[in-house]
C-alpha cells in the first residue's frame, strides 16, 4: 500500500474495526486503552497489519511474542522482553506470530495533558522523538514495568470515577521508568543531524506552497499539521525542531511567509486586495486585512499606497 493512501486512524477502536479484529477490549468512549493482545489475536494469528498512519501513541510491552513492526522506512524486531513506543504522525505496519503475553497502551496526546499535565513534553521529551527503537529489557527491569502497567490494567478494568486521574498518575510512574531506563542512551548526533534534514524539508516545503498558492493551485495555507504531515512527523516535534534549529516557530515562519508574500502582490497595482485575500487562502478580506496590519501596522490599502508614493 503507498503511504499516501494508508488509512488514519484516530483511535484504537477505529483501527481495530477496520482491520477486523476484536473490540471487546477497548472502551470506544476513552482515549485510553490497555489490554493483552493475545485476547485480540487469538486465532487470527500470525496476523499483519498494512501500513496505516495512527493519530495516538503506542506503549507496548513483549512479555511472551515475536513479530515486528515498520516505523516509515525502519524495520523493528519484537521479542521477549522488549518494550517500545511510537507517537502520531508516524506511517506504520506490523505483524505478529506470537502473542501469548503482550500489553498494548494506546493514549492520545489530549488525554496526556488532560490526565498529567499540560507540559508534558518539557518534562518527557522523549515522547516526540523521531523514531525510538524497541529496547530488551533485562528480566528484573521488565518486572518494573509490569508491576506498573498491570496496575494500570487494573484501574482501567475499575469503574472507580477517578479512574481517569488515577491512570494518569500511573501513567507518569510508567514515563519515569522509561526515562531512567531508556532516555540515557539517546543519540543527540544522529537527532540534530536528521534535524539539520527537517528543517531543510519544511523550508523548501514552505516556498513550494506558497509558489502553489500563488499559481491558484492551492487554496488554503497549510498549517503546523499539513508540514508535519508531510515529513510524517508529530507536530509537536517538527515545532521543537524548527525553533531550536532557526530561533523561530513554525508559526512565525508562516506568518513571515505570508506578509511577504502578500506585500509582494500588493505591490502590483493590477490585484484587487479582495483577489490578494483569495489568493493567500483567506475567506474574507477583512481577516485578511486584520492579520496583516497585526504584523505590519499598516492596512492593505495603506501599505499599497505607500509603496507607490515610494516608488513614484
């Protein structure tokens, strides 16, 4: 299947639902799942899933199984005592043939911050990294995260009504043990190398749509999810990337893109500022205008006067 038609899946019920497999595990009216994989494959095995791209992340946990898993153009093996985690954004596919003890945690990024805190990247950065490959864990450390996510099993099969918060704390018990174990061994060469690619990508990217834009071949400006999605990359982490790589958000570079480009068509006398609106992706001409004199202190209609008078 090529990438660019691969399904989007926003939870895990959605996914499960169309590749067939069993639901009753997963509550569809939360955002959180946690269940032992064997009870969704049994009988189905070996079982593999065709790329598809997941708007949540994925914790999992290889107790008892084998397969593997296909992050992008990356191929992992799963094994005993392995654990591993992806985040959105990613095209993935996997397949299993063995999954006797196997806990899957499926959670969106709205319930991270709802149920631990809002900045919870700043605290587990590791969380929009790139690509994490899955890591064998000795049997004494593995032990440490099943005590932790068998609880979490528990509270999420309890209908207490804190269940939510209690999860959640779990959950931050879980992500330090992933940073103890896990984070120290990060490649800050490989990630600032492959951040130096990332950048390059949105900037042509960036000059691209706008040349689209202007042609009429486009007509709305992309936002942080559009250059993400073309990179396949969480959108929080391409942001991390371009202001620690430029000094800038993606949202000033957009916004710098857009002055720029709109000044360069109000320089031609022959555009209407309601063709420049159009043009630019803006539904109306007073938002268009609005936005433009936030960033220039100048309307439309001033600042094409201006130039004029300048340049007479």
């Amino acid at each position: 299947m090529k990438a660019e038609k691969a399904p989007v899946f926003n939870t895990l019920y959605e996914q499960y639902r169309y590749l067939g497999l069993p639901t009753d595990q997963i509550d569809k009216h939360t955002d959180f799942t946690i269940f032992n994989l064997r009870d969704a494959f049994e009988g189905v095995l070996p079982f593999t899933c065709p790329t598809h791209r997941l708007n949540f992340f994925v914790f999992n946990f290889v107790k008892q199984g084998q397969g593997q898993y296909t992050i992008d153009d990356q191929t992992f093996d799963l094994e005993q005592g392995m654990a591993y985690f992806t985040n959105p954004g990613h095209y993935r596919s996997y397949e299993w043939q063995r999954t006797e003890e196997v806990y899957l945690i499926t959670l969106s990024e709205a319930f991270l911050k709802e149920n631990v805190h809002a900045g919870i990247f700043e605290e587990f950065p590791f969380l929009l990294a790139e690509t994490f490959p899955g890591r064998r864990l000795t049997p004494d450390v593995f032990a440490e995260f099943e005590r932790i996510y068998l609880q979490i099993h528990h509270e999420y099969n309890n209908r207490s009504p804190y269940r939510r918060r209690i999860i959640g704390n779990l959950f931050v018990v879980l992500l330090l043990k992933i940073k103890e174990y896990f984070w120290p061994d990060y490649d800050p060469i490989y990630e600032g190398n492959r951040s130096s690619v990332i950048v390059k990508n949105f900037k042509r990217l960036l000059e691209q749509h706008y040349r689209t834009l202007r042609a009429g071949k486009a007509e709305q400006v992309f936002r942080v999810q559009e250059y993400a999605d073309a990179q396949n990359l969480h959108p929080n982490y391409l942001n991390n990337v371009i202001k620690t790589k430029t000094g800038k958000s993606i949202g000033t570079w957009i916004a710098e893109k857009t002055i720029a480009e709109a000044k360069s068509l109000l320089q031609n006398p022959g555009l209407s500022v309601k063709e420049i609106t159009y043009t630019l992706g803006f539904a109306e001409t007073a938002h268009f205008s609005n936005y433009f004199k936030k960033h220039t202190n100048m309307s439309p209609a001033a600042y094409r006067k201006a130039y004029h008078l300048s340049s007479s």
